[in-house]
C-alpha cells in the first residue's frame, strides 16, 4: 500500500510528536483541510494595516490605446 520508506517516515514523525501514528496523521489531515477553508487564522490581524513605508501612490496610467472597431 504504502512504501516502506513513507511508513517509517511517518513513524518517525509520530514518535518526535509523541502521538500514536493514527493520531498523527488525523492531524496531518485536519491541517491539510483547514487550509482551503479560506483565510489562514489571525491572517488580517497580521497583514491589514501591515505597510509601514511611505504612502503607495499609482502614477500615471497614459491614454488608452484607440482600436478599430470590429
């Protein structure tokens, strides 16, 4: 099912955890999951108001470019 290698990596990695390998990889499972379920916690208390430089400010755009109509 698994590799030989993968299984002893995985139970390594339970073991430096001090959990039970069926733990662990619930863990493993949850903290892949929670991060498609939008934002990561604490994201906009660490980024919104985050810039600390000078004020950002858009220069000039120019004009359009004309085309011909279709």
């Amino acid at each position: 099912m698994f590799p030989k290698r993968l299984k002893n990596e995985l139970r390594t990695r339970a073991k430096q955890a001090d959990l039970p390998l069926s733990r662990f990889l619930a863990e493993l499972v949850k903290r892949e999951v929670s991060r498609t379920d939008g934002w990561p916690e604490g994201y906009f208390s660490q980024v919104f108001g985050g810039w600390e430089g000078e004020p950002l400010q858009r220069p000039p755009q120019g004009e359009y470019e004309k085309r011909a109509e279709l």
